[in-house]
C-alpha cells in the first residue's frame, strides 16, 4: 500500500506535470508535444541503432560496453519518468490516497501547487 506522504508527493509531482505539458482538459499542448518529442529524441527512447545498424552497446570492435548501456538506460529512464507521471490517473491516485489511513486530515486541504 502506498503511504499518504507518499501518495501525496505523487500526486502533487502529476499536477506539476500537467500543468507543464497539458491544458485544462488535461490534453496535451502544442508545446507539450514539441517538448516530449524533444525529450524522448535527446532521452533515446526512438527505440533506434548506432551506425551500420548495430546497438550502442558495442564498442568500434565489437566488445560490450556495460557502461554505455548504464548511460543510455539513464537517459531513457528520465523520458520514462516523465511519461509515467503524464499517464497516472488522478481518479486511482486520489483512492490510493484516501484509503490509507492518515492524521494530517483531508489530503486536498493540504496540497499547495
């Protein structure tokens, strides 16, 4: 089960997020799109290969490099992040929140964005 604080936490993050990418229907924007697209391009998350079709993961002689991979997996969990946060549904996030039990009271009373 998720902590309140924890859920809290989430749950101001995701109405940061879409404050950043979405308007007040909560559809993406123009610029959301030209920022994710941005985004997923610089975070490596075309799902692209290196030069002659080959991956990243493989130096010029053809050995694995566990670090490039440790890189690349970086870059492309920040893009990951973010969509996750786009996609949370408010409606399962706020239940999270109010089955657990809590004694800072009602947890809208206490969100500031």
């Amino acid at each position: 089960m998720v902590e309140y604080s924890e859920a809290k936490k989430i749950y101001r993050l995701k109405k940061a997020f879409d404050k950043c990418f979405c308007n007040e229907k909560g559809e993406i924007t123009k610029d959301g799109e030209l920022v994710i697209a941005f985004l997923r391009d610089l975070c490596g998350a075309k799902g692209e290969l290196g030069k002659n079709g080959s991956p990243y993961f493989y130096d010029q002689l053809g050995r694995f490099d566990a670090c490039a991979v440790a890189f690349l997996q970086g870059k492309r969990n920040v893009f990951d992040q973010i969509m996750k946060h786009l996609a949370l549904d408010e409606k399962q996030l706020l239940s999270l929140i109010a089955s657990g039990e809590t004694e800072e009271g009602n947890f809208l009373d206490n969100i500031n964005i």
